[in-house]
C-alpha cells in the first residue's frame, strides 16, 4: 500500500491487554479534565501517584494532538479514530448491515457490537468539537433502539457535535422510527448520506445484493424527505448503473424532499470493492458526459452537486470546480508521478489501497 498523508493505527507494547476507548491527553495540567473516557497521557516521564496510565511513543506523539481519541483492540494497537489535525472523522458503530454491497468498503459481520455506539457516544463527548463527525458502519439504523439510545446520551451531556450519518435508509421505511429519530436527532446539525444507484430496482437491489432494498431505500427517502431530515443523496457510477448517473440525480431532485446536496462518488478499490473490481470499476473517461450532465443538474435544481475520490488527472477540465478533496488523510495518497503536477494543490489525490495507480501529470514537461 502506498504513503497515507497521516497514519493512524500504531502497535503499542505498554497498551497489551487494554481495550477500549481513551482520551490522549499531552499536558499534565490536564489530567483531571472531565470527559467520560479513560484517560492516556503521553509522556517522557510518569506522574507520581496518578492513576492515569502514563507512556511514551514517539510515533503516537508525533502524530496525534492533546484530546484526540484512540480505540485500543487489546493487543497493542492503538488506532486513532478522532484526531484534531485530521482532514476528517468517522467513527464505526456497527460492522451490521442488511445488504451486502458488491463495493462495500467494509464487509459487514453478524457480531452483537452495540457496545460501539456507547463507545462512539463517549469518544464524540470527550473530543468536544463544533467540526461535522462521521458516523457510518455496517448500518448505524440497523439497531433502532442502539441508534436512539445512541442520541439520548448525547443529548444527556447537552452535546451539539454536528454528525454526517451514512445509511442505506432502509430503516426510515418505518415511518414510526422516522418520527422518532427526528425528534432524538434533530437537537444538532445533522445530515443522512443514502446511497441511490440506479433509477431501476433490479439494477440497485443487484448492486447492493439484496432483494427488496430499491423500494425500502426510496421509501424511507420519502419518509424522512418529508419530515424534513437532510438528505445527502450518494451515487456511485459502476459498469452496471453508469449510464444513468444524470438520471438518478434528476430523479431524486425531483421526486424527493429535503435534499441537501448530492456526492458522486469514484469507487474505492477496498473491501469486497477488491475481488469485484474488474466487474465493477470504469474509468471516469468513458462515461464523464453523464458526470457532466449530472453535475449541471444543481443549477437547475439549486442544489451543490459535488464529486469525490476523482483524480483532477481523471476527469475533463470543466469538471475540475466539482471535484472535492473528499479522501480522509489516513487513505489518501499521492503517487511519485505527481510531484511535479502543475495542479497537485487542487487535487485530492488517490486511495492509497488502489493498485496500478494510472497518473497523467498535467504540465509535465518529458
């Protein structure tokens, strides 16, 4: 795998047998803070009589800043899921989920981990930020109880952390659960990303490899459009659905309320992603005239229409303005070839999983 910008997962001899949720803290003043995770100071030297655990790591402390919150598997490793410093956060409350994405980035498992979302309550309470939080999975809604349970502790700490859920909307079919979730949820900036891949429910439910999903997901976009729930709408081209693209978009803007904005999304060589990718992957090349006609749809509709994970180097010129530097730090990469690109700065660069790297340099003088 190629150089991540940041690395977040580090082996810590000291951290064996720990598992769970901490706080890093960097100043011994700090130590009595009162947040609800344990408490992990970094640090050259130990502080007489305190319970705080106490080590030095010159990699965690290179990269990581005072407050930042680590997940510990208890076996050494240490992985940082909320950093200050990072270009974006994301915390997994469920490997669960009801379908079985060809693409999926991470293959869901049958394993009873509720207690994740108490830990990511915790981890967003202790971290303190007005920045937007991911929160994705599995499927978060999956558990509607976990999920509700998830917001009244947030809310019993008065916390307004703002929070970017990704979710299939199946579970908002149920318009009951709708209601509820809006009511527990809606105390804060909040926003859905559901995934729409194709106009068609065969194409969908086949991408998404579970019958039944097309209509669940339009059903709970209906129901949570129309209570006013804002909806990120997520659409990734594929061989199957790509001739669509402007379609799906266009359907949605005007089939469904309260649409915030709309992400096309390049496919992340990940995951199940890996063994289907010659099945699934097209080069932006051969369809960025739906690109192009799907992205002019938000003049027309009012609303951002953006694309992430697309290499500048990837897509036509007059694409350039809607292409996000979307890729988290812990993933992107930038390959040597793009050194000496005129346009690098503009650029998000690639996913430092994806192999054969095809990189055109714009400006390169041979």
């Amino acid at each position: 795998m190629a150089e991540v910008a940041r690395p977040d997962s580090f082996y810590v001899e000291e951290l064996d047998s720990v598992f769970g949720p901490i706080q890093i803290l960097k100043h011994r003043d700090a130590i009595k803070e009162m947040t609800p995770l344990p408490k992990l100071l970094i640090c050259e030297s130990s502080i007489p009589d305190s319970a705080i655990k106490t080590i030095w790591n010159p990699l965690l402390d290179k990269w990581t800043n005072h407050g930042d919150i680590g997940l510990l598997n208890g076996r050494g490793q240490v992985r940082v899921v909320l950093c200050s410093s990072a270009n974006a956060n994301t915390l997994l409350v469920t490997e669960r989920c009801d379908n079985l994405c060809l693409f999926c980035s991470q293959p869901p498992r049958d394993v009873d981990d509720t207690v994740l979302f108490a830990y990511a309550a915790q981890s967003i309470v202790s971290f303190g930020t007005s920045d937007v939080i991911g929160i994705s999975g599995g499927e978060p809604l999956l558990d509607k109880k976990a999920i509700l349970n998830f917001f009244k502790i947030l809310n019993e700490f008065n916390d307004k952390t703002p929070l970017h859920i990704l979710s299939n909307g199946r579970a908002f079919k149920d318009i009951n659960f709708t209601e509820n979730f809006k009511e527990a949820a809606l105390k804060r900036k909040i926003e859905i990303g559901v995934p729409l891949y194709s106009t068609s429910s065969r194409t969908h439910d086949n991408l998404v490899n579970s019958k039944g999903a097309w209509n669940d997901t339009i059903k709970g976009l209906i129901n949570a459009g129309n209570k006013g729930i804002p909806i990120e709408l997520r659409v990734i081209p594929t061989q199957a659905n790509f001739s669509e693209v402007s379609s799906i978009v266009e359907m949605a803007l005007t089939c469904f309320n309260s649409i915030t904005r709309v992400s096309i999304m390049n496919l992340e060589q990940t995951g199940w992603a890996k063994k289907n990718w010659k099945n699934l992957y097209l080069k932006p090349e051969l369809y960025c005239d739906e690109l192009q006609e799907a992205c002019l749809l938000g003049d027309r509709f009012g609303v951002d229409i953006s694309l992430f994970n697309y290499p500048l180097c990837h897509i036509p010129e007059e694409l350039y303005k809607f292409a996000k530097k979307s890729i988290s730090d812990w993933k992107n990469s930038f390959p040597a070839d793009c050194e000496y690109c005129t346009i690098k700065s503009d650029c998000g660069g690639f996913f430092a999983s994806i192999k054969n790297m095809e990189v055109m340099p714009k400006g390169r003088i041979l």
